[in-house]
C-alpha cells in the first residue's frame, strides 16, 4: 500500500512540473511576441533620427541630415539603421563636408522608451569627407563647440564621440591654392574610439594608396587638450610596404603645430619609395633603403632633429640639424652630418634625370633650392666615387636662393691633399654649372693609373688644378659638352716607358715609327709643367715642358677625344755623342698606340 501511494505522488510531482515548464514557455512567447509588437509603436523612428543629427552635428561642427527613412530591427539586439546622410558647413553659404551612404547604431531600449535614445556602436558605411582649402587659405571644415579655446575647459553638456567603425570610407583634399595638389584617399576603414572626453583616444584605420595597404594608429591619452591647442602624449605610426614612420612624444594642435618626442621613419627601398609617392617607375635609383632615428623637437618657427641617426643606401651619418623659419627672408637649414663611408658608385647618373617637368619629385627638389637657404657641414671618413678614393673628407653644402654649391675644404686623395667646389647653374640644375679642383702633392701615377691611362704618362708629386664647365644637365653632359681648362705641375718625376735615347735616333733616321720601339727605359725629370684647354669635344695642349738629366722635351698640340686621336708636334733635345741639336716630330694614331713622324719628312719629304 505504501509503495502504490509514493508511485502515485511521483506522477502528480512529473506531471505538475511539465505543466510549469509549459506555462513558463508559453508566458516567455507572448512576452517576447509582446515586445516585438509593442516596441516599435513606443520607439520613435522620428527620435532616433533627431538623436543621430544632433550626434553628428557634435561631431563635425556643420550641419546634417538623415535622407530616407529610418529602420529599426529589435531582435536578436535594437540596430538603427539610417539609409544616407550629408553635412554641410553652417553659414551663408554652406559647403559639403561630407556624404555618409548607411549608418549603423545600437541603442539602449530604456532610453529610446524615454524619448532620449543612447546610440552607441555606430558604424559609418561608405563615407565620403570632402577637405577644400580655397585660395584665400580658409578651410571648408569648421570647429565644432566640443574643441574648447586653449584656455576653456570642454563644454561639459557635449556628448562623447564613443565607438566608430568605418567601412570604405574616403577622403577628399581639393586644395586651391596656387601650388596646392588634390589628394583621394580610397578604401578607409578601421575603429575610432573614444568613450569619454576624459579619457584616452585611439584610432586604428588603414587605407590603399597607390596600390600599396597602409595603416594609421593614433592614441592620445589627453585629446581634448590636443585639439584644444594644448600639449598633449601622443602616439602615431604609419605603416606600409614602402614607408614606416612612427612618433611618440608630446604635441599639440596650436596654429603653430608643436611637437618633441621620439621620430623614426625607414624606407626599405628609396626605388620604390620614390615610385609609390610619384606614381611610375624609378628604376634608376639605387635599390639602398633610408632610415631616419632621432629626437625632433619643434617652436614657434623651428624644428631641431637632436641624435640624429641617418641612413641612406650604403652611407651612415649622425649629427644634428636645425631648420628656422624667418620673417622676410627664406627658411634656413643648418647642421653637421659625420658619415663613416659614402659610397656613390651604386648611384648612376641617370638616377638624376628628371621624368618631366610635371614630375613631383622634380618640382619638389627645384622648390627646395630656390626657396631655402642650407648650410649643412659634412664629414666622412671614407668617399668612393667612381676612380676616386677619398678619406677624412670635411665638405659643406650651401644652397642660398638660386645658388648651390658643394665644397670640399680637405680630404686625402692617392696620399696628396685634394680641395674642391662644385657649383650648379643660377638659372636651374638642367643648366649645369662649373668645378674646380686642386689635387695637391698627391702620388700621380696612382691617380692617372686609376683613370684607365696606360702608356707612358708622367707620373711623381705635384700639383694638379682644374677648372671646368658645361652649360648641359649633369645628366645629360657628354665629354664633349665640358670645357675649361687645367694646369698640371710635377717635380722630380719619370714617364715610364719612354726612352729619350731611342726615341731621339728613331727620329733622326727619319722614319716613322711605333711609340712602342721607344719603351726601353725611363725619362726622368727634375720639372714638368702641363697646360691644357677643353671645348666642343677637343683638348689643346698648349704646353707641354719636361726638364730632365737627359733632356728637354716640349709638346703642344690638339687631342680630339670624342674619338682619341691625336695630333701633337714636339721638340726633344738630348745630350749625347753624336748630336746635341734638338729633333722635332708629329704625333698622330691614337693613345697609347701613337705614330710618330719625324717633322723633317712632313715639311719635305723624298
């Protein structure tokens, strides 16, 4: 009996529970069905568009409006959906900010019940910022009332600007300043968050510029004092295949932008550096990467770049640099650059060719000589340069307006002192410009062996001074195009391979003959004294003395070296036995294999 009574309970206990469990079902659906039903008569879709005009108003200090009508979704969460909207500037005459193609927000349910909304979550689709500078220099873009005066505290009634997501968005620069450049900046999303105006704000958006994935982190843990044009810490970096570049340090958004802090910025290639920011190829540029690490810091009309790491190809400097801006004059640059090695020689010459006039890159540098004034001090332990071999080099770079130059005070070259001064053209660095140079008790047959000149050369310690001209773009100046003249000096020195004996005899017996039967021995001399002139392709010698122990040799004459002839008359007289009377003789062929004439069989011959 015991057992039939606890079996009944259990039934009635199973069935009461399914019968709650039912109930409780059934009261969940029509709560749920309830709440569907009910909410969208309580929502205000005209609130909420109230609610997001106001917000983006806050935002961008202009004026908006939602076109379309609104869509609320309440399940499986409240999402407000606006299908577009515009901003324009306030004013007489309003001007397009930006065009905004969908957005996105959730909002709390208790505040929409309210009639005072609280969207959060909001996600810009498809926006478009125009930026237009006029020639005037205002800004379309005007300061909303959350960016306080410097000296004001932010209005305390202004809402945060909270979560942003951005979803190929686009920016627009239309400058119409005289030498302003248009910039579309495609394909930008990422999040912006800032939840209150007290705490910190960080943005993480990336965009494609010119086929290349870029991305752009901001945080700053004071904004409001940022855009207040208060000093502010800051973080920023910009990320991309060809270009990195990263600051942290303390700045602010005064008139005057100030910052000071930590700048690094890296360039894996400067080729395709230089092909990303014009636009096309760059393959003349060496293949190197740059670097720059340093501590920048910025005044009112000043920036300073202190432990400055440079890197650029194969050179590496360190040093400092200053740039001043000056009321009346043009801006200036000053500094000192000590470099270990520079090595030119994977630099081609064809890297300086301009792609056109319209070429940015161009204009950039043309804009940089005529309107700044540098002064910059130089050192390298080391130079390469093509046949040159330069170390301890002190040089200086000035550019003042349309003058600039390069000067080399010293360096040690093939165990002599060489100065230079390289000076480009007033009217533009396609206009060429001039060099002179003096290389001083210097080992010469290092120097000329190193220039591919075989035969018999004078060679021993001396001076050599040059000075030489052309009025073409270095780039495009061929040996013909140069003209000057130089000087050359030497004192107890040989040309190798010249037999004064023998050649004097060949000459006598008045035959022509190889400058080769001549190369037995050498013709050491106590003085030699060189003068030459170049233009239109043709080097005159117009003196040629060697004073030595077993005569005196002179030459004049002309070299054509656009194809290496020569043609050369000379005298050469030598002590000995049989004749003591000077013989004269023409050079013809080419250098080293030169024909000699006696002079006697061209004025008369058999």
């Amino acid at each position: 009996m015991t057992r039939l009574i606890r079996k009944i309970s259990r039934v009635l206990r199973l069935r009461l529970r399914r019968r709650h469990f039912v109930w409780s079902a059934a009261i969940g659906v029509v709560l749920a069905i309830g709440y569907n039903a009910a909410l969208p008569l309580l929502v205000s879709t005209t609130g909420v568009r109230a609610t997001m005009e106001r917000t983006l108003d806050s935002w961008s200090g202009g004026k908006s409006r939602i076109n379309g009508e609104p869509e609320i979704r309440f399940w499986p969460e409240l999402l407000l959906t606006l299908p577009s909207a515009t901003i324009e500037s306030t004013g007489l005459e309003p001007r397009r900010l930006a065009e905004i193609g969908r957005i996105t927000a959730s909002f709390n349910p208790l505040s929409a019940l309210l009639g005072d909304p609280t969207l959060e979550d909001i996600s810009l689709v498809d926006p478009i910022i125009t930026i237009e500078r006029q020639a005037d220099g205002t800004i379309n873009w005007q300061k909303p009332q959350w960016i306080a005066p410097p000296e004001a505290a932010a209005p305390a009634q202004e809402s945060p600007i909270g979560d942003i997501a951005v979803v190929n968005g686009r920016v627009i620069v239309l400058d119409r300043m005289p030498a302003g450049n248009d910039v579309d900046i495609p394909g930008i999303s990422g999040t912006i968050k800032w939840p209150a105006f007290a705490e910190r704000l960080s943005a993480q958006l990336s965009a494609r510029l010119s086929g290349e994935e870029v991305a752009w982190a901001f945080v700053c843990e004071d904004p409001l004092a940022f855009f207040a044009r208060r000093n502010a810490s800051l973080k920023t970096s910009i990320t991309s295949a060809p270009l990195t570049f990263s600051f942290e340090g303390v700045g602010n958004l005064s008139s005057v932008p100030f910052a000071s802090g930590h700048l690094q910025m890296s360039a894996p290639s400067l080729a395709t550096l230089v092909q990303w920011y014009q636009g096309n190829s760059a393959t003349t540029l060496s293949p190197g990467g740059i670097s720059i690490d340093t501590r920048v810091t910025t005044g009112e009309k000043t920036l300073k770049l202190d432990d400055l790491a440079f890197t650029m190809g194969g050179a590496s400097a360190t040093g400092v640099l200053d740039f001043a801006l000056q009321d009346g004059k043009a801006p200036r640059m000053e500094g000192t650059l000590a470099f270990d090695r520079i090595d030119l020689n994977g630099v081609s010459v064809a890297a300086l060719t301009p792609l056109g006039r319209d070429d940015r890159l161009w204009r950039l540098v043309e804009t940089f000589v005529g309107a700044w004034h540098t002064d910059i001090r130089l050192s390298s332990q080391e130079v390469l340069a093509g046949p040159f071999h330069l170390t301890d080099v002190a040089a200086g770079v000035l550019i003042d307006g349309k003058r600039a130059s390069l000067d080399i005070g010293d360096s040690n070259f093939a165990n002599g002192s060489l100065s230079a001064r390289a000076v480009f053209s007033e009217q533009g660095l396609e206009h060429g410009g001039r060099l002179q140079a003096r290389l001083k008790d210097a080992d010469f047959a290092a120097v000329l062996g190193g220039f591919g000149l075989n035969g018999p050369v004078p060679a021993g310690r001396g001076i050599l001074s040059i000075d030489v001209g052309t009025d073409h773009a270095l780039w495009a100046t061929r040996l013909g195009d140069i003209s000057g003249n130089l000087t050359f000096s030497l004192a107890d020195g040989s040309i190798t391979g010249f037999d004064a004996y023998a050649f004097a005899d060949l000459v006598r017996k008045g035959e022509f003959f190889s400058l080769s039967q001549a190369n037995e021995a050498s013709f050491d001399f106590q003085a030699a004294n060189i003068k030459a002139s170049f233009a239109d392709g043709t080097a005159r010698l117009d003196r040629a003395d060697f004073v030595g122990t077993s005569g005196n040799m002179s030459v004049t004459g002309v070299i054509p070296y656009r194809n290496g002839s020569l043609a050369l008359a000379g005298t050469l007289q030598t002590e000995t036995p049989s004749s003591n009377q000077p013989v004269r003789f023409f050079v013809g062929g080419s250098w080293p294999n030169a024909v000699i004439s006696p002079l006697s069989v061209l004025v008369a011959p058999k």
